[in-house]
C-alpha cells in the first residue's frame, strides 16, 4: 500500500500508531511516500503527529482495511 501526502500551509504529521507509521510532512508541497502492507482487517486511526495549530485536534481520519474476497471468475 502506498500513500502520497502533501502540505502547503505548514508542517504536519501523518500518524498511524497502530502500525507504527510517523513521518513528518513539510511546508510547500513536496510529497512524502509511505509505504506499508495492508495490515489486518480492521480500522486504524490517523491523526496529524506534529503540532501544526488551532485545528490541530481535528486533524484525523482512518483507515479501513477489509478481508479479502473471492470473485468468480
């Protein structure tokens, strides 16, 4: 699995802790790739790891891996 992050406005975090992921993503646009193996089913919390403001604390997501499945082909 592959991820892009970018941030114009300031230096931000990208945080997965349960997969041990922090990387730190600086100001003005240049691209931070993480890259990791799709972990096992289930959600896992994203949030912002460096203090970047007032909208700090809000600055979450998640990601949500599934099983996989079977098509017939």
């Amino acid at each position: 699995m592959r991820v892009v992050i970018r941030s114009t406005d300031g230096v931000h975090g990208f945080s997965i802790r349960k997969l041990k992921i922090d990387v730190q993503v600086p100001k003005g646009g240049s691209p931070v790739t993480v890259e990791f193996t799709a972990p096992p089913a289930g959600r896992y919390e994203i949030a912002c790891s460096e203090f970047c403001g007032s909208g700090h604390g809000q600055m979450k997501a998640a990601l949500v891996s599934v099983a996989p499945t079977q098509t017939s082909r």
